[in-house]
C-alpha cells in the first residue's frame, strides 16, 4: 500500500493496517465517516491479499427455503407469513429431498437451508429430513438454520437447551450453522426492526455454544435501514469478541437491507459506494476473520464484481431458488453459473477458486459440466 495516496486524517489507521494491527472502535467509525472510497480499499486490498492472497472462491450450493410460515413479524420482513396468507408455503421433506438430490447431480457440495419459526412441524420432521438430506451423499454439508431457529426449536419443539438440540441436530446430519438472524445488535434497532425476535446476546450464545461443539458457522449484519454508523461498529465490534474468544466463524456476510416492507418501504436503499464502504471497513476491522463474502443476490454480480477491490475474497455461490432477499424484492437472478461466476472473477483480476462450507479449497473442481444443459443451468447459491 503506497500510504503517500492516503489522505492524511486517515494515515495513522492505514499505517496500522500496513503492519497488521489491529484498528479500535474510533477508527471503524472514521472509516465509516470517509468519502475516500480508493482510500478505504486499498486498506481493505492490504488485508485481503495478505490473508488470501489473488483467489477468490465461489461454492456450489443449493438454496432450500423449507417454509416461510413465521410465528414472528419482523417489521423489515417481507418473507415470513401466517398459515392463512395467500404467499405462505411449507415444503414436503420429500419435495426437499428430490430438489437436493437434483441438485447433486450438478455437482453441489452444500445445501443451505433456513426458513420461518414454523408452529408446529415436530421435531421428528427436523431430525428425519436432516439424515434423508446427510443419506443422499455423505460428503454433502448441510449447514442449516439461523440461531434464532436454533432458539425456537430448542424451546418450542425439541424442549431441550440450546446445547442439547444442536447436539441432536448435529448428530442427525447438521455440518454447520448459517448467521442470518443478526441484523444490528443494538437492542434499540432490534426493537424497531425485530420485536420478540433473540436479542444479540441470544444470538451469539447460539454461535459461541456451537463453536464450543467444535462447529463452524458465518456472521452477518443487516445494514441501510434504521442503525447509526456507532451502531454498525458496536455490531462488528461483539462479532471480533467473539471471534476472539472461539474461533469459530468461518466469514462475514454483510446484507444491504431491501426496503419493501409497507412499514419501511420510506427507507432508501444502500447506494452502491455505501455498500462497497461498508464491506471495505468490515474487511479491515474484522482482522480476525478470514473471509468476507459479497452476497451477490443482494448486490447484484456487478457491484459484488467490483467489491473484489474492496476487501471481498469470496462471491458466495451458484445459489438456486433464494427466496428471502426477492420475497423483499431483490431484482438479481435466483441462480448463477460456475461459468459466469469464474468469468466475473477473472475479470476482476483475480483467481476463481471452488470452495466448500467452510471456505476451503476444492481442487480439482467437481464436474458440473457433465451435466446435461437443461439442468446445468439450475446451478445456484
């Protein structure tokens, strides 16, 4: 990093970028406040190429959104659904089953499924569809369900403690956890955006306890609604805590918030600079994660491109059939190819690599291309 290109209110953060230091709230929050968007990623380069060097992975995945029927009623969600509404759906484990079995056949190493806090599919369902999913290949990673999903079946079904059902649900299949469900910890934000949803404290416990278990999970933030920047830093700041003290995170998944919602709809949505800003300042704080990930169902592959620049070292996956993000209005495609995800990342300079759940290496790449081209095509993240 030539520090000389570094304005000067920012020079003392870059220099302890440069040696690998690690940067405090204040300086997060002067990143944030920064209109030198080159500045924040050359910053961001430095910590990426020195723990990822020119690559860039991609996953072969599959989406399972299994219902959105939601005892819940997020204010920013546009996804879960009472029984009774017209857009609510519950997926048969068989519907399940044959989707990833499908899916297989393309070469996917992981299905990632979540869905609403469902009232009364039993426990039995959860733990028989996880070892029918685990049975189909004994190499696939099932990483499933968001913490406050975690809490809900621990409370509500399974009636066991948190530890208890992630060791059931463990022992039935689960490999690793997903980190939706953070949005902003602050409890103020919560209170606006997600009331009787787990608190932040709820949530990382959920995650501590299962790295405790020797599991791996991601983090995440949902940012562009209603937070403060103190917010967003306090947000990464308990994740490095965390981090600090398990380990267990595999990398970060920042979600710029798509305002559909009737109650939110007034809320503009992130701009491009505010979401390469905040995925750069993410990159250079969080300097005890290893991956950060640019969601491109979200972004769009364009920015997520872009955002290679930024910090980012991974463009998550060929994803099919995502349900959230476009339930709330997202315009992206449900589905990428390995083709046009490698081509995007050579063009931004870098080295496409697969990669598994937990971000490493596959080499060489399993052969989706040997599928026939009506299906190669439903290869998604």
């Amino acid at each position: 990093m030539n520090l000389s290109l570094i304005p000067t209110p920012l020079r003392h953060i870059a220099e302890k970028v440069e040696a690998g230091e690690r940067i405090s709230d204040g300086d997060a929050l002067a990143l944030y406040r920064s209109d030198d968007l080159n500045a924040l990623g050359m910053m961001a380069s430095t910590v990426r190429e020195r723990k990822n060097g020119n690559s860039a992975t991609y996953i072969l995945n599959r989406y399972v959104n299994y219902s959105n029927v939601c005892i819940l009623s997020c204010q920013f969600c546009a996804f879960a659904a009472r029984k009774r509404d017209p857009h609510a759906f519950e997926l048969a484990s068989d519907e399940i089953v044959a989707a990833v079995q499908d899916a297989l056949a393309l070469g996917i190493t992981e299905v990632h499924m979540v869905g609403g806090l469902h009232p009364t599919l039993k426990k039995e369902w959860y733990v028989t569809l996880l070892q029918r999913l685990r049975a189909l290949d004994p190499e696939l990673i099932i990483k499933a369900f968001t913490a406050i999903e975690i809490k809900h079946l621990a409370q509500r079904i399974f009636k066991l403690s948190i530890r208890d059902t992630l060791g059931v649900l463990r022992d039935a299949g689960l490999g690793a956890l997903t980190g939706g469900g953070a949005e902003i910890f602050d409890p103020a934000v919560r209170d606006e955006l997600c009331r009787g949803k787990e608190s932040a404290e709820e949530w990382l416990d959920v995650h501590r306890t299962w790295h405790e278990m020797g599991g791996r999970s991601t983090a995440t933030m949902l940012y562009g609604h209603v937070e403060t920047l103190e917010q967003r830093v306090d947000h990464l700041h308990q994740l490095r805590e965390l981090q600090d003290e398990t380990g267990g995170f595999t990398g970060f998944v920042p979600f710029a918030f798509e305002p559909q919602t009737e109650v939110l709809k007034h809320v503009p949505r992130a701009s491009a600079v505010e979401q390469l800003r905040n995925l750069a300042v993410s990159r250079i704080y969080l300097d005890n994660f290893d991956h950060l990930t640019a969601y491109w169902v979200s972004m769009g592959l364009p920015l997520a491109q872009l955002s290679l620049s930024y910090g980012v070292d991974d463009l998550h996956g060929t994803i099919m059939e995502e349900k959230i993000f476009h339930m709330a209005g997202a315009t992206t495609p449900q589905q990428q190819t390995v083709a046009t995800l490698e081509n995007v990342i050579r063009e931004a300079g870098r080295e496409p690599v697969q990669r598994d759940s937990y971000y490493r290496h596959l080499s060489p790449r399993r052969p989706v291309e040997q599928a026939s081209p009506a299906k190669a095509e439903l290869v998604c993240a």
